[in-house]
C-alpha cells in the first residue's frame, strides 16, 4: 500500500483531512478501520473526518464525500464544504470571489471564497439549500437522572435535532449521545442545544450560542448544518428575524447564518489551511 497524499483544512476548529478521489484508485478503500485510524487523535493524523473530492458531476465543478471520524457517511457537512471550498481554489479549479457548485450527498451547493490576505484563510459564502421542518419531537433522555426535551426536528441535508434553553455544557456531555442516538430518530440525529442571546454593547444584534453533539463524531468545536438548523429554528419559533444574518456563536468561533422566508439558508464563515501530509 503506497502513501497516500492528504491536506489538513479546519473551519472554526471543526477539522478535515481532505484528500483527491483519484489517488484512492489503486489503494484499499476506505473502510471503518482506516478512516478511524487516520482520524485517531492519539495514533493518527487525527481529524473529526476526511473529505472525498471527486470530479465534476454536471454543473458542479467537484464533489464532496464526507466520511465521519467513526466511519459513518452523512450526507452533508457545512464546515467541510467550506474546506473543501477553500482546497479547489487553492488548487486552482475554482476562482476567488467567482461563485461554483460542488455536488453533496444532499444536492448541489453553490460556494464562494473571499480572501483579503492569501489563501491560507479565508471566508466562504455557501447556499446551504431549503431547510424544511420536521415538527417538534417530546424524548426522555438522560438514564438515573432523566431530563424531558422538546426538541426541534429540522432537515438541512442532514438531520438535526435542536433544544432551546439554558443547559449547562456538562449536561450536554451527559445526554448528548441519548439525545443523538434516540429510537425517535432511526437514523441517528446531530443533536444542538441553543439559547438565544440578547443584544449587548458588544453584541448589537440577539444571535444564538449552540453547541452541537454530532452522531459519529461526538460534541464538536463547530457544526455548520447545525448552526443552519439553529437559526431556521429560531426564525420559524418567531424568536429571531426572517431575512437578516444571525450570528450564531459555537465552542470554536461564529458563523453568519440568513434564512429566508421560504427556508432557503446562507452560510458564510471562515476555512483555513493547516498542513498536507502523507499516510497509510
């Protein structure tokens, strides 16, 4: 098995081993113990996934697979797409500030990177799509010290699960996965728990600060389909505005999410470039 080429890319400490489909044409696939191997922390390259980029698929000018750290494929990842963004233009098949499509497991994403300073850093604009709620879900999680959620079910290529209120970060440590792994959700659910913030000095606009337990990875620094979820939640509970950006805050740093009045969402936030490497 000969080496195989890779780019490490992160978005707001959510982060990827991105690596060219092509150059897995003569090697094993990538099957649970390898992906799980490469994104070892400990023994490995270390990584909450690897990004597939593949050619072009009609109006898209790539492709995007996402590979989860637990070797589970979900069928979108903002912060990823943002990277995998940030590496076409970085190898010169897309344009800075020029818009291009790459294809999903959830549909076509149109993207667009803006930079001030190089292309080590930058922001990347992304039409995340027509959100689409799925109603409002009633579980008990929580074992010996079981805690009742109303949570909302809402669809942003991946399924997501958001809970409004004031919970403590230990206790999203302690019923994140019951909530992620529930039997009202058989597929699994990414699940976020969100308050809404009031506006400050610092702050002039109400936001949102999330932290998102994400099935197959765990709790995260960031979550982009998350953050999309949040705020299409919040714009259809009536708690923040239709058509104006909401900043919604994460572990890692913000992102800029607009929802329109039909659900179409905008995200927009930073990826960066970290190292490239070889592995086996």
């Amino acid at each position: 098995m000969r080496e195989l080429a890779f780019e490490k890319y992160e978005g707001l400490g959510n982060d990827f081993l991105v690596v060219l489909a092509d150059t897995l044409a003569d090697q094993p696939p990538l099957s649970l113990d390898r992906v799980r191997a490469w994104c070892d922390r400990r023994r490995g390259v270390g990584g909450d996934g690897i990004l597939v980029v593949g050619g072009a698929e009609g109006e898209a000018i790539a492709s995007m697979k996402v590979h989860n750290a637990d070797g589970s494929v979900p069928e979108m990842c903002g912060n990823g797409l943002r990277c995998v963004g940030l590496s076409l233009v970085r190898r010169g098949i897309a344009r800075l500030d020029e818009p291009f499509v790459v294809a999903t497991g959830a549909g076509p994403r149109r993207c667009r990177v803006s930079s001030a300073s190089g292309l080590d850093e930058v922001s990347v604009e992304i039409d995340m799509g027509r959100a689409r709620s799925n109603g409002v879900v009633e579980v008990t999680v929580g074992g010996r010290k079981p805690r009742w959620l109303e949570l909302h079910a809402v669809s942003t290529g991946n399924p997501h699960a958001v809970y409004f209120g004031d919970l403590p970060e230990e206790e999203v440590d302690r019923i994140g996965a019951d909530v992620s792994n529930h039997e009202v959700f058989p597929g699994g659910v990414n699940a976020g728990f969100a308050r809404i913030t009031e506006a400050t000095a610092d702050r002039p606009k109400r936001g949102i600060d999330l932290i998102v337990w994400e099935r197959g990875v765990g709790k995260t620094l960031a979550c982009g389909t998350g953050a999309c979820a949040a705020a299409f939640a919040a714009c259809t509970r009536g708690d923040l505005p239709f058509g104006e950006e909401i900043a919604v805050r994460l572990p890692g740093g913000e992102l800029a999410i607009t929802v329109a009045p039909d659900g179409q969402v905008q995200m927009r936030g930073p990826a960066r470039f970290v190292f490239r490497g070889e592995a086996t």
